[in-house]
C-alpha cells in the first residue's frame, strides 16, 4: 500500500516539559516524524509546550503551536487548521492520553478528524491492565498473577491472595510513576492511596512478585498490511524490580539461547497483533525466570517509547521515522532502510557490536529522598555507549556519565567482600561499582549473584575486566601487547594511569609512542552485509577503521552528554542548530556525543556522527581520525554546556583548535579577580565577594562581607552546590555536607557573595563578535534573586522593567563582552537592588535560556554564534537576514510575551519514610525541564505557562494561605483578589489575623504542629483530605521549617497547586481572567509573520 | 567453566587465499584447517548454527561478538555434531550462563575436533569477503602458526574450492530411518537427506507425516519403491550443480506425481529437476534477519538462511519447465537483493523455498510452509480418490 493520499495535513502532538520518565527522546522522535510528514508534501501543525525542543524550531512545521497541550487548546487549534489526522504515538504518554481525551469530548468526532499510528481501542487495549492481561493469556502467553483494584480496601483484601511483597502499579500513568513494592500491609497502603491518585482512572494493578526475574524488552514494528519486525531487543543488567529506566540495559539481549529468544518474538507478535497497534511501533517488556525459563509480559506500550529512541541509536533503524511514514500509508518493504539504501526496511536490524546504557540520577540534588531504585523511575537521563564487546561498551558506558566515581576503580577499599556484597543487595546508583570493589575484595561471582541477582556472565565480566587490571597492574612493563588487551576492554587511559601510578598523560604518550589508537567502525543495521553509506561511528581497538577520507572544511561539535538537572535539552538544540547553521555554511559536521535520548545523536543531524564519551581521550581520537584528512578548521566547544567547557583547555593544550572564545578568556569569567578587573573597566558593580578553598577562609570571607552570603562552587551547572547561608555555624555545616563531592579545592574555588535580598533578577542572552554586541534576549525573573535562574519563572520582555534599566543593562553586557573577549554567546546574570545594577555571573557560553529566546522573538541565537565563531561578523548575519535588525534589547510594546516556567521532580521523590521531600526553591536548580506560554499580555502567556506545567490555579474553590512575616504585607492584596473572585480563605492564625484585619475573611486552621483536636483537622489533614485546591506557603528564610514543609509534602502529594513566593501568586491571580476567557491559539509562524509586518511598518517611507 | 590467566591465550592466524591474514588467539582445538571462509549475521542460535550440516566444509564467522554465553545443550543440536570446518569469533566467553546448559562451546569445539580462532576483528573479515566474495581459507594454530607465510597462503589455495563440489555424502545419513507422526497421520514422506536438520524433521512429523529418512545416494527406483505419499529434499551443503544423482531422483519423483517439497539445496536441486540453472552468490546469504517477499500474499516473512548458491529465474512472470514439467513461477524473493527464495510449479504439486522455513536458529515467521504442504497432500489425495 503506498502513501495514503486522503491525507494532506497532520497535527502533530509533542510530549511537553521534560519530566522524569519523558525527556527528549520524545523531542528526537517527534522531530523525526515532522521532518518525514513534510519531506512527504504534508501539511504539519505541531502542538507542543515545551521551546527548549528542537521540534519546535518554526523550521520543523508548517504551524508551531508552542502552547498548553490540553484538550481545549488543542481543540482551538484544530478548530483553526483542520487538519485531516492527528498523529499522537510519539509524543510519549501525554499525547497518548491527549488523544484519548480528544475521543472521549468527542473532539475528534466534532471535527472529523483521523487518529493515525493508533486507533484508541488499541490505546486502551494496551493500557488498561486487565485487557492487556486477557489479551495476553489468549495469546498463549503468561502473565503474574494479578488484581485490579479501586480501593484501598481492596487491595488489602487481594494482597491476601498474592502475598507479600507484591507489586502496586497504577493504570494510565507514564514512567513508573505511583508504582512500587509493597513488603509489609503499611507499605501497601500508602502505594495505593499515592496510585490510585495519580491514575487518571483510580485504579491500580496488584501483581504477584517477579522481583530478581530477567527482564528484556522487545521494539517491534508493524505496517498495515501486518508485516511486523523486531527491531532491536534489549535486557536489563538489573534484574525485575528496578525501573527498565533506571536500569543498566544491553542492547542486544545477550543471555538467551536463540529458542528463548524466538518465544519470546513469537509472543511480541502476537500482543502487537492483537492490541491491534495499525501501524507503528510497539514496546513489549518480559520478564524470564532464570531458574526455569518460564515467561511473563509485564507491559506493553503502544507508542514510541524512550526504548524505541534507545533502539533506534543503538541499531541505526530510526524507529519514529519509520513509524511516521507507516501511519500515513506506507509498508515495511516499501521504505529504504536509510542506512544502506539499496534493502528495504522491512528487516531485523543485526549488530556486531554491544550498546550499553546507564541511567544518571540526581540524587545529590535532592539529599532527603531516597535512593533506592524502585519501578518508580528516578533517573534524570542517560548515556550510551557503543563497544566491540560488553566490558568496553559498559566502561565508555560508565564514563559517559561524567560523574565521580562512575567508573570502575582500584584505589583504596577498606569494606570487606561481605559488606560490598551487603550495600550491592539494595540496587542504587553506582550498585555496578559497588559490586566491583566486592568482587576485587574476594566475592564470588556466585555471591555476587545470589546479592544481586544479575545474571552471573554479567557478574563475570565485571571479574574479567578486575582480571585485566591485575594484568595491566602486574605487567612488567606497560608495553604495546598490554596496552591493547587494556584497550580491548574498555579501559581509559585515566584507568591505566591508576593501575601504574602514572598520568592519564603519560599512558597517553606511552600509547601514542606505540601508534596504539582505536579505529572507527560504523552502525550499519546490517553487521556488514552491505555497505553503509551513513557515517555514524564508534570506537573500537580494532584492525580496521571505516573513516570515509574527506577534503573538506570540518568543524567539530561537543555536545553535552547525559541530560541532568541544569543541563539538559536545551544544550542539544543549541548544538543541533550550530550543526545546521555550519552544514548550510559549507562546513562537514562532525557531532561527538553519547546521549541518546538527543537529536544531536540522530545521524541524519550531522554529517558525521561520532557516538562517544565526552571525555578528553575519547574526543582526542575522534579529532586525530578526522585529522586524517580534510582541514579541521575547530572546535565548538561553548553550546554543549559544562561537559563540552571542561574539554576546552585540555584540547587547546594538545594544539587543537578550539572556536569561538577561547579557554583562556573563557577562565577569566570564572576567575573572581580577573573578573573584578573587568567589572571595574566596565564601571560595574558585584556584590561584595570573596573566594574561599576550605571552610576557615569561607567563613572568614563571609563575616567580612555580610551574611546572609550565597556561596557556589566555581565551575558548576545548574548551581550545584548553591546555596544561601546565613551564619558561620551554617557555613560549617555547608562544607560537611559538600565532603566528599570533590566540588570545592585547589582548583576549585568556593565563591562567596553578599546576598541581595529582595532583589529583581535578570537574565541576558546575547552575541559578540569582538565589536558589536548584539542581544538575544533580556529576561526578567518573576521570583526574586536567590531562585536558581533555572527553576524560576521569566518573562521575555521584561514587564516591570524600565527603558533605562535596559539600556543600563545593555551598557553592563557589552562591557562584560568586550573584557572577557567573547566570540560567540554570552550569558549575563543581573540583579537590581535598590535602583542599583549588580553583575552576578557571567557565563561566556550557551545558557538554557538559548532556545527559549530563540522561540519567543525569533532570534536564531545558537546558528548565529556557530557562524560567528568561524568568522562571521554581526553585521553580515544582520545583512544576510540571519539577524534581525533591531536586536532583542527593543521589543515594540505590541510584540507577544513570552513566559518560561519550571517544571519540577518532587513528586518522584520520596523520604525512607515516604515522605514527598521538601518543594521549596532555592540557589541550587533542580527543576527538569521547562515550558512556554506565548500570547499578547503577561497575564495571559503567564496563565499558558501554568496550564502548560499542569500548575493552573483552578478557577474557584479553597485557598490555604501561610507566610512569613516579610510576605504579610505583600500578601494582602492578592488575598483580596482572591475572595473578590470568589475563593474561599483558610489560614494559619498569624496569617488569619493580617488578612482579617485587611477586611478579608479568612477563616482560622489548626497548623499540623498543634495536631487535631476533637475532629477538627489540621491543615495537613485537610490537604489530604483533598478539600484545598490551592496553598499559599513561604518559606522563612532559616528558621526550623517543620510545619512548612508537612504542608508542601502533603501537597505535592495530593497534586494541587503550591505557590512559595508571593510573587509567583500575584502573578497567578493576575492571571484567572485570563483563564477564564480561555486561550487563543497563535502559531510561531503567525508571530513571525507579524514581526516582519511591524518592522516593514516601522521601516522609513524611503527604504 | 574455565576462568583462564588473562592474556594467556596461544596464537593462532587466519589466512585467506588472497593472503589477507588475522592474526588472533586459538579457540577450540588446535591445530589446522581449511574451507571456504563464510560470515554469519545471525545474533542468536551459535549451536543451531553450527550443527547445522548445510555449514559442512565452510569456515564460518560470527558477526555477533559474544559467542558461547548460554553454553551448549542436547536440544539445540541440528544434528549429532558440529559440521563447520572452521569457526571465528571475536570473544568467546568464559563462563556459561543459562538454565538449559550442560557444557560449554569450548570443551565441544575440542571434542568435534574444531579448529577455531578468536580475537580478530571479525568485522573487518566481513567486510572484506562482503566486498572481495567468499574464499578459501585456513585457520593455523599450534606448531603450524609459525609457519612461514607463504606456505600458508599455499596450503590454503591447495584447498577445495566449494563450487563444483559435492559434500552431501560427507552429511547424509547412510541407513534409511523413520520417525513417526507426532499428530493424526496423514500419511508418509520420503526425505532425502543432504544434510537434513532435526528441526526440519519435527515439523513434518507435526503435520502427521511418517518420516522416512533416506540417503543421498537413493536411486529413483529406490525412491518409488517406498511408495510414500510425498517427498522431499533438504537443506545442505555444496554445488548444486554437483549433485546431478540427485537431480535424477527428484525427476523421477515429480514424474510419478509425488508431491513434492524442499528446503535450500532441495530448492536449488528443483530448479536444476526442472531445467533452469543454478549459479553461485558472491556471498550469499547467511543470517536470521533476511526480508523475503512471499507474491502470493505481498507478506513479509524475516527469515533464516543459510545459502551460498541460487536458482538463476527472474522473479516475475511463469516460466515453462525445459524439462516438461510445466508452468513454474517465483514464489518468493529476498527484498534485499531480488535473489529467487521460492519456486512454485504451476501444474504440478511441487513447491520449495530457498530460506529456512524450519528456522533453527532464527525466526518462525515462515512455518506456516509445512502447514501449506500439508494441505497440497490432503488436496493430491482428496483428487485421487
């Protein structure tokens, strides 16, 4: 069946924010399928929420609606393009469910509009649990042994049948969230009540306990003419009971026998089949006991999933690609597989290499959760890494993670074998190393097995690579042959250095003087059979290497590897777009990346891609293979974040060319005396600071300036480490519980500055090119300074900023550009305090807030920089149209705003006790992602931003109101507002008596620390009893917290809207009318068409 | 399960007969041999593989990297042995790891005398036979590794060279034997054994044939004298074009009516019984991922196969028999490269398929085939009657 050609137009549906359990995969699969709808002449209406996508670059849809995905928003949206189908199957579970909603309010009826890629009965087939259950046993396969239940009640009376533990698992939900094992009746309770909540159906599975099975995945394809392929099948090193998320997993399945394997295929066919997924791809978890062989289906997601964007990079079968192209008609065979062009798709991808991907958490952001992993995903990204076998895949794995202590290591352990294998039984990050140093203490791989239950050929290849450290540690002599056999399995130079007391730079030249080099082979689909005609390569010490000669100009491109709280998406799109800018300029491309949840690791991104760590020796191979032939012009080292930076200096030093400012000058802006020299040519002003290398200079450095101070370890995204502190004996207590995190030393040094209290935060964006700054962006911060930038809500114009603030601004950003000498992005941080402009940090590079400006007035920032850093002047991008000639320091008063809002994890994190932590923020960012609401006002592109962070405030019912002291003033008028709108009051009785006394009724609640006495309830009672709809909570600034935070938890947890600064909640009430007139929808390209018509406007009669 | 020194390996070399060498470690026994050096893509099924007596003669590489991991058991076996001539792998494991496990790979390569190599890179060997075609090749360890190199390529250009050769009396078994229905009878079949695989003998006996077993050197009388209900021929290694003896039997076959079906050389050998050519690959088709087009139904099936020799007909339009057997047509084609994977006879109850339908190792997307037969029997019957 060829292209169906009832099909012209197609709304696409995107995931929104980046949340723990839907990260950019979804961004990579969506632009995927956009780039394919169009390439195919159709019409493509994107709705996402979220601006730090690619996909939501004007250049990947005909209309861009960077909006709210909800069901009225996308119901305007196909009320205004009509389009003929909607295609939501890669756009992870929020479009899956969007589009379940679009059916049930009879929207897609109204309109006559098509699901494709998924018909809702397959939708709910695969995601109602009892369906799929039924399914499956008539498919001949097995399933455990499980209830539904809807009630607490119930569920205690089915854990009778299936025993403890069991597991909870919620219906509707994405990423594990709400799921767990329940070992005690306790435990069982609390899971429920938190799964049935969370399940948009309330209803939760209880399943009988297949914790320590193996578990596999299946990434199966089927085109409507029910031809179905397995694409890729992957297991887990963690055994059943850690998230597939969270777990290290292979790619292929590597422990079955061909029998085992074929079974479970035939199974994968047959659910596909019968959920009746049309076309598309399709995601089948098993699990196999090891003991018998015996096979379970846990789930199957009907959908393009994060395991497809996985498969797709580890076998070069581009899964969403492929999925677009079968939902508009296609068949299998009647697609070319992209990579060898001549045989069609309709194939089972082979490899002759191992992938490996290991999970990143941020648990150290977070220090009350707990870290145990569980089927509730907790990781926050993760890195691949592509090896000729599984000791090297799983060691460039490690390093990928860019994180100390994540590889393998032979220093010091004092633990016994018993007492690794003891702290290995409780899966958590960095178990894998753990089992390590148990193994090299004298643990059998028996031991090790019964701890972990990982399978022993797994546990056996942490000996082996043990063995070949003795090996390497006990040669005689570090000579080539020993070299090699290090290098065969995955050793970095770093590691050998440490097994003979040498440097990473000694092995290095040792290597080198032996001309030992890895080469580069190629991910083919095909294992060789045929020639590969994409170059997307990775390392290996082999004989042969694939490197195509080229004579071309190249540029090399560091991304910014496993995406983490402070660098995530955002860093991609900025990369992704220097690719394109420099392809378009005439240059070769080469991405180095091992992220592959990304677009950047998409190999029809760059005209090469390398999928490598993002460590010094890694990148230096790369760079030496393509020095080979060509002209390597440089190195784009400042969009990739912090990990692509700290490679900067290290490649200069090994005469690598690096693009743009260079590592000096990029130093000098970290560098606080250096940096104090400029601020003093420029006339500016930083708050009172000082440096401190350990804990006496800190404290000394403090009481000299002032408490409260902020302190920050240099060198660090996304303020690790940040934070307020307000005394000497916090400031003790600060350096102890950075022990051990390497983050403050020598090199290192804490920054120390007066806190400005109250102060109004501003963010700038802007270019340089050695002579004319041009700005991208000036955004002001909703939250006062002291919020991470990254966690707080902005608004791009400012709203309450004045024309000379911002040309005070504008002054202070060009002398900052001009000292630092920056070629390329430069990223300011202000504060006004008092009238008076102080400079926080500038950061000579890429910043988050790149694709954001970039979306809001339509400035291509990232494309810019790249072209100025092989050199470009500002003025000939202006020239040439890349530039718009009034830069983003000057928005006319009838542009959109643009309002970024945070989106924030605590839901996923818990307390050894279950507790939600605590939701307050602070210096140190831990929000995931990020979304946008763009409209004509404040208010209403603020109200969009809510709705789009599923924060809106609901548009009657009961506010909790309690403050602090500072906020009793500032409180008074939105409370009012409040009640005018028709809210009922509560409050605690200090923040009662303020509003009673302002003519407000508010009435009067017990605080959770006076407990409930005679059946009336505390605050938290009430909050749990789901009868407040909104909480108003700050934070006081150090006293004890303990009633603050019982509140916060308790509403995290019950799900309802939580505002901890006052002006956040100004901002919201401002916004109800909005709401309640409901949103107008605008595409990107409807703006854009509007700004062309103000300039043309504005432009002289005689031009 | 032996966890060896690590580095402690004794060297072995890979030769071929353009004198690329790879030089590696010993696996297996050690010692010398020579074949034609093949790749295989398949990912899982290493024991299937190489039992499988199609491999007879052939040096044959892993693409996979990690052989050896689940071990070996009784179950997996295709046959009694291990018939490759060679085997070369990147990284054999150390340690079995698998609930069906009752040995491992090594001690079995030693025991079937199987000379292996390992450590080289393997993917620069496919990539090379891919470009330059299948050659001969020998694989030296032991005292022979120091030989000098010259003398290497020379031994192995001494070598057999596979075109032309017949290998099916090497494989088949020499005494007829039967297996009977495993479900309701419906009659017998005659499998002619080339180097049949047990998996391809359960799945006719599941369709309720006696499976009657016979050698390769049966004689068309002989085949007659069985008076079964159906035949068929099997999987196996060498030229078809070698393999006239059997050519005749299969004749004499079709002509007395007998239904007919075949797998891999049983498609070749159709081909040649019905007057069209056979030719060699440039490497043919080794693997569990190869995409073919069934025309009857536009489906595709992922298959297993294992075949460096093919039926030279163009894949569109019938094509009258030279030896009077009526209309043929393809029936099936490999969609990675158009090459014949079926015939049909249009007037004659015959059918074969050049790909593994019985899929040991490999997917069972194509099994329905002996169904189908099946039915083409019952129908012969039902008309006869």
């Amino acid at each position: 069946m060829p292209k169906r050609d009832d099909i012209n137009s197609v709304l696409v549906i995107g995931s929104g924010p980046i949340v723990i359990g839907q990260a950019c995969e979804f961004d990579y699969s969506g632009t995927q399928a956009c780039r394919v709808l169009r390439a195919e002449g159709i019409r493509v209406i994107l709705v996402n929420s979220n601006p730090a996508t690619i996909m939501t670059d004007p250049d990947f849809a005909d209309a861009t609606y960077v909006e709210p995905i909800t069901p009225e928003v996308i119901e305007s949206i196909i009320a205004k393009e009509r389009p003929d189908a909607i295609l939501p199957t890669l756009g992870g579970q929020t479009a899956l469910n969007a589009a379940i909603q679009l059916d049930e309010l009879g929207i897609l009826e109204k309109y006559n509009v098509e699901l494709i890629g998924a018909k809702i009965e397959a939708i709910q087939k695969g995601e109602d649990r009892q369906l799929f259950k039924e399914l499956v046993i008539e498919a001949g396969a097995d399933v455990a042994r499980s209830h539904i239940a809807h009630t607490v009640e119930d569920a205690i009376e089915y854990a009778k049948d299936l025993g403890y533990p069991l597991v909870v698992r919620p219906s509707f939900t994405m990423g594990g969230l709400g799921s767990g094992f329940a070992y005690t009746e306790e435990e069982l309770i609390r899971i429920t009540t938190d799964g049935l909540q969370s399940s948009p159906t309330t209803e939760v599975l209880l399943e009988e306990s297949i914790l320590g099975w193996k578990e596999y995945e299946l990434e199966l394809m089927r085109d409507g003419s029910d031809n179905t392929v397995v694409v890729c099948s992957i297991e887990n090193v963690d055994p059943v009971g850690v998230h597939t998320g969270d777990s290290i997993t292979v790619a292929p399945a590597l422990t079955l026998t061909d029998r085992e394997y074929q079974r479970m295929r035939d199974i994968g066919i047959d659910i596909i089949r019968s959920v009746g997924v049309d076309t598309g791809g399709c995601n089948v978890q098993f699990a196999i006991d090891p003991s018998n062989g015996r096979i379970i289906v846990i789930e199957m997601n009907p959908r393009v999933s994060r395991s497809s964007a996985l498969a797709s990079k580890a076998t070069g079968f581009p899964i969403a690609k492929i999925a677009a192209k079968l939902a508009i008609g296609y068949r299998l065979d009647e697609i070319p597989n992209d990579i060898t062009k001549v045989t069609p798709a309709s194939f089972e991808p082979t490899l002759d290499y191992v992938v490996v991907k290991v999970p990143r958490f941020a648990f150290e952001k977070f220090p009350a959760a707990d870290a145990t992993l569980t089927t509730t995903m907790k990781s926050v990204g993760e890195a691949m890494a592509i090896g000729r076998n599984y000791t090297t895949a799983l060691q460039k794995a490690l390093r990928s993670l860019e994180k100390r202590g994540s590889s393998f290591h032979w220093g010091t352990e004092t633990r016994s074998a018993e007492e690794l294998l003891t702290v290995s039984a409780t899966p958590t990050d960095g178990r894998i190393v753990t089992l390590q140093q148990a193994l090299r203490a004298g643990a059998t791989v028996e031991q090790a097995f019964e701890a972990t239950g990982m399978d022993p050929w797994f546990i056996d290849q942490i000996a082996l690579i043990n063995d070949v450290a003795d090996f390497v540690a006990g040669a005689d002599e570090l000579t080539e042959s020993v070299l090699a056999q290090a290098k065969d399995h995955g050793f970095s130079d770093a590691q050998i250095a440490e097994l003979r007391g040498l440097t990473e730079a000694e092995v290095r030249g040792i290597r080198h003087g032996f001309g030992l080099r890895p080469v580069f082979k190629t991910v083919d689909t095909c294992a060789g059979e045929f020639p590969a005609l994409t170059p997307y390569h990775y390392s290996s010490y082999d004989f042969e290497t694939e490197v195509a000669p080229s004579d071309r100009k190249k540029v090399v491109i560091l991304g910014s590897g496993p995406n983490r709280i402070g660098q995530g998406v955002e860093f991609d799109y900025s990369c992704v777009h220097s690719s394109f800018a420099l392809h378009d300029a005439g240059f070769e491309t080469i991405m180095i990346n091992c992220n592959p949840e990304t677009v950047s690791t998409d190999y029809d991104t760059s005209d090469r891609l390398y999928f490598e760590p993002l460590t010094l020796e890694d990148v230096l191979e790369v760079i030496h293979a393509e020095s080979q032939s060509g002209e390597l012009v440089g190195v784009v080292v400042q969009l990739g974040g912090q990990t692509a930076l700290g490679l900067a200096q290290g490649l200069k030093d090994a005469g690598v060319p690096i693009l743009g400012t260079t590592p000096e000058n990029i130093d000098l802006a970290e560098q606080r005396g250096e940096f104090a020299r400029i601020l003093d040519e420029g006339g500016l002003l930083a708050p009172r600071n000082g440096i401190a290398h350990n804990v006496e200079e800190a404290i000394e450095v403090a009481e000299n300036i002032g408490y409260p101070v902020l302190v920050r370890p240099s060198f660090v995204l996304g303020g690790r480490g940040m934070e307020i502190v307000y005394s000497t004996d916090a400031v003790r207590d600060y350096f102890v519980r950075q022990e051990g995190q390497a983050l403050i030393g020598p090199d290192h040094p804490l920054l120390v500055d007066r806190f400005l209290d109250d102060a109004i935060e501003i963010d700038v964006d802007a270019l340089y090119d050695g002579n004319r700054l041009y700005i991208g962006g000036v955004m002001e911060h909703l939250e006062e300074a002291g919020i991470h930038s990254g966690d707080s809500c902005c608004t791009l114009p400012p709203v309450t900023l004045g024309r000379a603030q911002i040309d005070r601004v504008r002054e202070a950003t060009e002398a900052i550009a001009k000292g630092v000498g920056v070629r390329g992005l430069l990223n300011v941080q202000f504060a006004i305090s008092a009238g008076i402009l102080y400079v926080l940090e500038a950061n000579p590079r890429a910043s988050r807030t790149v694709p954001f400006v970039s979306k809001a007035l339509g400035i291509p920032l990232a494309k810019a920089a790249s072209l100025l850093m092989v050199g470009k002047t500002i003025d000939e991008l202006v020239e040439e149209g890349m530039l718009p000639e009034v830069d983003g320091s000057r928005v006319p008063l009838d542009s959109p705003v643009a309002v970024k809002e945070a989106v924030l994890p605590f839901k996923r994190f818990r307390t050894k006790e279950g507790k939600v932590v605590d939701s307050l923020l602070g210096p140190e960012m831990r929000s995931t992602g990020e979304v946008m609401g763009i409209d004509r006002d404040f208010p209403r592109a603020f109200a969009k931003s809510q709705a789009a962070a599923s924060s809106a405030i609901p548009l009657s019912g009961t506010v909790f109101v309690s403050v602090t002291d500072e906020d009793k003033r500032a409180i008074v008028l939105p409370a009012l507002r409040l009640q005018e709108l028709g809210y009922e009051l509560l409050a605690t009785e200090g923040t009662a008596e303020i509003l009673v006394r302002n003519g407000i009724q508010a009435r009067t609640v017990r605080k959770h620390s006076e407990g409930s006495v005679d059946g009336d309830p505390t605050i938290v009672d009430l909050i749990n009893a789901r009868k407040i709809d909104v909480v108003i909570n700050t934070p006081s600034g150090s006293s004890a917290r303990a009633d603050g935070y019982e509140i916060r938890a308790a509403t995290v947890a019950a799900d309802k809207p939580l505002f901890t600064t006052i002006a956040e909640l100004s901002a919201a009430v401002s916004s109800i009318e909005a709401i309640r007139n409901g949103f107008e929808v605008r595409s990107l390209q409807d703006y854009a068409i509007d700004r062309a018509e103000r300039l043309a406007a504005s432009a002289p009669a005689s031009a | 399960m032996t966890n060896t020194a690590f580095g402690s390996a004794e060297p072995a070399v890979l030769v071929l007969e353009d004198g690329t060498r790879f030089e590696g470690a010993a696996y297996g026994k050690t010692g010398t041999t020579l074949g034609e050096v093949v790749f295989t893509t398949g990912m899982s099924g290493y024991q299937e593989t190489l039992t499988d007596p199609s491999y007879a003669g052939q040096i044959v590489v892993m693409t996979a990297p990690h052989i050896g991991i689940t071990g070996v058991n009784k179950t997996d076996m295709e046959s009694d042995r291990i018939w490759v001539s060679g085997y070369v792998v990147r990284d054999p494991s150390r340690r079995v790891s698998n609930f069906r496990s009752e040995g491992t790979l090594d001690d079995n390569l030693v025991e079937d005398d199987v000379v292996g190599i390992s450590g080289i890179d393997t993917r620069a060997l496919t990539r090379h036979i891919r470009s330059a075609g299948s050659m001969r090749g020998g694989i030296f360890s032991g005292a022979d590794y120091s030989s000098d190199a010259e003398a290497l390529v020379a031994a192995v250009n001494a070598g057999e060279q596979m075109a032309g050769l017949s290998l099916s009396a090497t494989v088949s078994t020499t005494e007829n034997y039967t297996l009977p229905a495993t479900t309701e009878r419906i009659g017998s079949i005659a499998v002619l054994d080339l180097g049949v695989k047990r998996a391809t003998l359960g799945y006719l006996a599941d369709q309720g044939f006696d499976v009657i077993v016979v050698p390769q050197n049966i004689t068309p009388d002989g085949l007659l004298a069985l008076k079964t209900d159906a035949f068929f021929f099997s999987n196996g290694p060498g030229d078809p074009a070698a393999a006239s003896g059997q050519v005749e039997v299969l004749r004499a076959g079709l002509r007395a009516g007998l239904p007919y079906f075949g797998i891999c050389f049983g498609n070749q050998l159709l081909g040649r019984a019905l007057g069209f050519d056979t030719y060699k690959l440039p490497f043919g088709h080794r693997g569990i991922n190869q995409p073919v087009l069934d025309k009857a139904t536009g489906k595709v099936e992922i298959t297993s196969q294992n075949h460096g020799f093919a039926v030279d007909l163009p894949i569109e339009g019938s094509h009258e028999s030279p030896e009077g057997f009526g209309k043929v047509e393809v029936s099936h084609y490999s969609l990675n490269d158009n090459v014949v994977e079926g015939l049909r006879c249009l007037d004659i109850p015959a059918f074969s398929v050049q790909y593994h339908p019985e899929s040991a190792a490999g997917p069972h997307d194509a099994h329905y085939l002996f169904a189908r037969f099946r039915e083409v029997v019952l129908a012969g019957k039902g008309e006869s009657k």
